[in-house]
C-alpha cells in the first residue's frame, strides 16, 4: 500500500493532534508513524505523519484547513525518490561518496546531473555516467556566470540542491530562486574559522575538535538554517594534513546523514533554525 508524507504547522492550540487525526480517520487512512513538536516560546506547532492508504490530496488539505488556524501550512507529499543535481569546484571527497551511495542504492535520490566551474571532475562523474556540465566562470561577472548555471540546473526541474564542496559565493538572487533548496557542507563546526585552508588555521590554534556542518543556504553567509553537525577528536599528533583527511570524513558523513533527512522531507524550517523529526 501506497504511503503519503503529511507536514502541518501552525500556531498551537489545544485539540490540535485529536483534530488532524479525526481527518485523516475519516479519510480511511491508517497513521503509520506520526511525530510533533510545540516551540513553547513561539507557540507554534509541528506534525509530521506518515500515512497509508489512497490519498485525495486536494480534499485531505481542504478538510485539515477547515480545522487548522488560518495561519496553518499544510505539506502533503508523496513518499518517493526526490531529484536532485551537485554543484562541485575541485575537492572529489563528497561528490564521490554520494556517487557510490547513489550508485549502491542507499540514497533515495536521483542524481540528474552535476555542475561544476572547472572541468576537474568531469572524469569522476562520466565513471559513474551522470551528465557533467563545467561552465567556466573566467571573465565573468558573478551574475552572469550564474545566469548560466541557472537555465543549466533548471532544465533538470531538482527538487534539491546540493553543494558538494561548491566554493563559491552564491549571489541573493540565485538564492532565492530556490529558496530552501540548496544544501551546503561547511567545514567547519559553525562558526568557525572563514578563508583560506581553514585546516591549517585549526592546526595553528591548537584545536581539540573538528567538525563540518550542513546547513541550508541563505543571504547570510554560512548562517542558513544548520541540518546535521558532527565533530572528531583531535590532538597534538595531527598535522594539519592529517586534520584535512579527519574532517573530510566527517563532511561526507554530515552531508550524507543532511541529504537523507532532506530526502524523507523530515525537516521543517522556522526562525532560521530547524525541527528534525
């Protein structure tokens, strides 16, 4: 039997989770799974369901309206395999394990295409046959260069974006055509330390730990909505060679376990921060 993804949320109120359970039951579908979540200081609610069975999705949303505060966003989905495309510069780590996870089935994903400014990957993605394009940002204005970028992604309709050790700066406008879309992989445990080689600056300052971050991308450089973090010990021993190697293990780790969260749409966004159900 066929299973749907429900995601309300809305101001809370009492009778909330009998009410939308009421709808669903007189749907004749069956709640597989369901979880929720009150942010006490914004008082606004969260649910998220997995439910079996034929949906009507146009008139399950209107009966959960009739029920729900007007400010309510009701999400129904269909559980399925959500496209997406890559976005690389040089640095393969990444790009490589979601190929293989891709490849070996794991990802619940379509991998369309990837993009890159440089051609250095272009013989890692035609191993595993998934369409390369390398469009050259020399001598191009930011804009310009992402204009091009654009019409490229847009011919695949992804669902998701994902920046696999992307290093540029995307501009607000590129942002926000596809707003909640784009996931990055920082390397850092955010904030940490910006520019160049921040390894070796890790090195330099004698730090303990070490870590990536998976966030979405907003306007606010490297301060979108954070997904997934990990971090790994480290200690005087490491080189800042050795450190490198460390944290790119816990990148693809990060932005594997970042993917799948966004894959099984179990993420809600609010006030710049996240609900993970």
């Amino acid at each position: 039997m066929s299973e749907t993804i429900l995601k309300v949320n809305c101001p809370d109120r009492a009778g909330l989770i009998y009410h939308i359970a009421q709808v669903i039951y007189s749907h004749q579908l069956n709640i597989v799974k369901n979880s929720e979540f009150v942010n006490q200081e914004e008082h606004w609610f969260f649910f998220r369901a997995i439910v079996s069975g034929e949906v009507k999705q146009e008139s399950l949303k209107a009966d959960l309206s009739q029920i729900l505060p007007d400010e309510a966003t009701i999400e129904i989905l269909e559980k399925k395999k959500r496209d997406i495309v890559i976005l690389v510069t040089k640095e393969s780590h990444c790009l490589g394990d979601l190929l293989i996870r891709h490849c070996s089935g794991e990802l619940q994903a379509n991998i369309k295409a990837i993009f890159s400014n440089h051609e250095d990957l272009a013989p890692l993605a035609q191993k595993f046959e998934i369409p390369f394009h390398a469009v050259s940002a020399q001598g191009m204005e930011r804009e310009e260069h992402e204009k091009r970028m654009q019409e490229k992604i847009d011919a695949y309709d992804p669902d998701l974006i994902v920046l696999a050790k992307y290093m540029r700066i995307l501009t607000p406008a590129f942002v926000e055509h596809y707003r909640e879309k784009i996931i990055n992989i920082h390397h850092s445990f955010l904030p940490a330390f910006i520019g160049a080689n921040p390894y070796k600056q890790a090195y330099e300052r004698g730090v303990k730990i070490i870590g990536a971050t998976a966030h979405y991308v907003n306007n606010d450089l490297d301060e979108g909505p954070i997904i997934a973090q990990d971090v790994v010990s480290v200690d005087h021993n490491y080189g800042w060679r050795d450190m490198q190697k460390a944290g790119r293990n816990v990148e693809k780790i990060v932005l594997a376990r970042a993917l799948d969260l966004a894959l099984e749409d179990r993420i809600f966004v609010f006030n710049n921060k996240t609900i993970i159900f």
